[in-house]
C-alpha cells in the first residue's frame, strides 16, 4: 500500500488578531508565504505539485475565493497546479493535510502541498450574517450557533472544572512557550514574514502604517503569573469560568508542508518529517463541543491498532483550558506528552492554521524527543472532535 510523507513543514510567526503584525495582511500573502517556503524546503521544482489543499476557519473576504488558489498563485506555483479551500472550522488544517495525504495514497498524486490560513484581522469582524440562521435549526438545535465562549462555560459547569484548574493549567502553557522560544524549538517551522501593520494612535485615534518584520508569535505572555490570572474577570459574568487568561488567543497566521508519495521521496533522497498514518473524527453534542477530542481520539486508535500508552507525544488544541483538562482526564494523556512547549492559550489561534502548525510541530518536536507515534486532535466548533496519528521519521 502507498504511503505518504511529509517531507517540509514551514508556517510565519502567529500575529496577534487586530493589533498584531498581520492586521492588515491578506490572507492570500500569509498563504503564498508558508507555501513558497514547503516548496523550497523540501527541494522540489514547484511545477511538480498537482494539487494545494488549505483549510480556513472563515473562508471569506480576505480569506475567500477559494484562498487556497490565492495562495498557491501568490507563492509562485505555476497556473497548472490546482488548490481547493476546506473548512472543519478549527481542524481545517489537521483536515486539509489528511485530504492531501489521502489523494497520494488513493489517487495517486505524486506531490500536494497542505495547510490553513487564517486571518482573523481582516473578516472577524465583517462576517456575513445574511440569512446565517436556519428556522428549523434554531427551533431544534439552537446550540448550533451557541459562541465557543459559551460551549466552554457549559464544560466548566457541566463537569465541575473549576476556574483555579483552567488557570493552572493555562499557566503552564504559557511558561512552556516562553521556555520554548528561548529554547529556539519552533525557530525550525517558522519563516518572518515582514508586513504593513496599520497601528492606531490611543489618545488621537488616527492611524498610520508602520513596516515591520514579525519574527516569532507574537502571543506568548511570560510575565504571566497565578496571581494575575486569578484577577481577570469572567467574560460572560461573575457566576462563570472563562475569561482572556484561559481561552486561546485570536490570531492571523499560515502554514503549510509539502506531501509526497513515499517512495517517490525515497528515490529522490529526501528525508520525510514524518508519515501520515490516519485520521477519525467525530460528532458530540454543540453545546459542549470542546470535549469532541474523547470521541475521536479513541476511534482513531482502535482503527490503527493501538493504546494510549502507544503514543509518545500528544498535541491537543488549547481553545479553552477547560476542554483540554477535560480531555486530558478523560483519556488519560500524562501532562509530560502533552503540549510540551504550550498551545493556542500561549501561542495563538489562527483557526485554519492550528492544525497545520500542530502536525508540523509535533513532527519536529517528535523527533527532538524520540517519539514515534504523535497525534494531533482538537475540538470543532458545532460539535466535533478531529484526530490524526503520525509516525515520526
């Protein structure tokens, strides 16, 4: 049976939504940018690859008509290559490179390149709400369109997470990531990305364009502390959980890598990151959507044969740190595999990226630490959990 691997990973830094870096990039440059460097990093001609598949949490404006044709056409890829755009919200970019990896071992295409863009920036706040509500749905299933912020209360609620566990927890993703950066690990995934960040004067209220060159995510807060995190406010009000200290950070950023077939890879000399091995996902209830991990984590297993103790690293998308803890317990992953070098609490959150970033990540990381299995999962907004297994190389 075929079998495909990723052979390059390359992402820009995470900016911070609408004051970071990127908040006046197009989602097409951000795009182009991670894709032209998989493509140089994996030392192919870029007439070679067939296909781009790129996930996007909200495909439209700056990230619509079909971002990834954008994309591929912005980082130099030749009018024959062919992109198509993938949404599953945020397991887009997990989404997008199992796709990818699917159309080398069934199709039998030689090259894809796969990830997710986001920017939050520039469509957040100008979505499209025409006739965004369905009658039915509303009357049946109105926790379809219940916020994430309010999914992530529900958890806490449901299940006795208490706030002191969430900051707990998001403390030390937060102290990870500054470890990490000072450690370089994710210097080998990232390319700067320089940019036009339209800045807003506080006391006059004008703007000005300002160059500058983002060269690490701008998220991480390394001055954080218990203490501090204990003093923010709930943001749905006293009586609740969640708040900016333990969720995830909005973000704008891309990533992608380069997928070939195995033997193809072989022949060329090129050493792979890593081997797709499978992806499960599943569907839970929309009002507690965070917890989506604990039903496809172990379907994803038992279709690939193994356990938990099987996996040796584990990267699990932070939105909340509630539905990490829950997830976390649950399935029984020891804190020491878990997000060693922190999350989307700590790194950012460009919804369409995570998963891209993740599975690069995890691939890199994995073999820092001489994993073999790594599995990337998170939860997805209405009401599912994605997971995807790797083999590191």
């Amino acid at each position: 049976m075929k079998e495909a691997v990723i052979v390059s990973t390359a992402r820009t830094p995470i900016g911070k939504a609408f004051r970071g870096a990127f908040n006046n990039t197009h989602g097409a440059v951000l795009g182009g940018h991670v894709i032209k460097h998989a493509v140089e990093r994996a030392g192919i001609d870029p007439q070679e690859v067939e296909d781009v598949v790129m996930g996007c949490g909200r495909p439209e404006g700056a990230t619509g008509k079909n971002i990834a044709r954008l994309s591929a056409i912005r980082a130099g890829l030749p009018v024959t290559t062919a992109a198509t755009t993938i949404n599953r919200f945020c397991s887009s970019g997990l989404q997008a490179i199992a796709t990818a990896a699917q159309r080398v071992i069934v199709d039998k295409v030689p090259v894809m390149v796969a990830g997710g863009v986001e920017s939050i920036s520039l469509v957040e706040k100008s979505l499209n709400q025409s006739h965004i509500e369905e009658e039915w749905l509303m009357k049946h299933k109105p926790e379809l369109w219940m916020p994430m912020i309010e999914t992530a209360d529900t958890v806490a609620g449901r299940y006795g997470i208490s706030r002191e566990a969430q900051d707990e927890y998001s403390l030390i993703s937060e102290q990870r990531t500054a470890a990490a950066q000072d450690a370089g690990r994710f210097d080998g995934e990232i390319v700067p990305l320089a940019s036009v960040k339209r800045v807003t004067d506080k006391d006059s209220g004008e703007t000005r364009d300002e160059q500058v060159t983002l060269e690490k995510d701008e998220g991480n807060r390394p001055q954080t502390s218990a203490e501090g995190l204990a003093r923010l406010e709930p943001v749905l009000g006293p009586d609740k959980w969640i708040t900016a200290g333990n969720a995830s950070q909005l973000s704008d950023g891309a990533s992608a890598c380069v997928i070939m077939d195995a033997k193809l890879a072989e022949k060329r000399g090129i050493e792979p990151l890593g081997i797709f091995r499978g992806l499960a996902v599943a569907g839970c209830e929309p009002d507690e959507m965070g917890i989506g991990p604990v039903f496809a984590v172990p379907r994803l297993l038992q279709r690939q044969g193994l356990k938990m103790d099987d996996i040796d690293l584990w990267e699990l998308n932070e939105a909340f740190a509630v539905q990490v803890i829950y997830c976390r317990d649950q399935l029984g992953i020891p804190m020491e595999t878990l997000n060693v070098n922190g999350g989307a609490i700590s790194i950012g959150h460009p919804f369409g990226m995570s998963g891209a970033r993740m599975t690069g990540h995890a691939l890199i990381e994995g073999k820092r630490l001489g994993a073999k299995n790594v599995v990337v999962t998170m939860c997805i907004g209405g009401g599912q959990g994605a997971a995807g297994l790797f083999e590191v190389c």
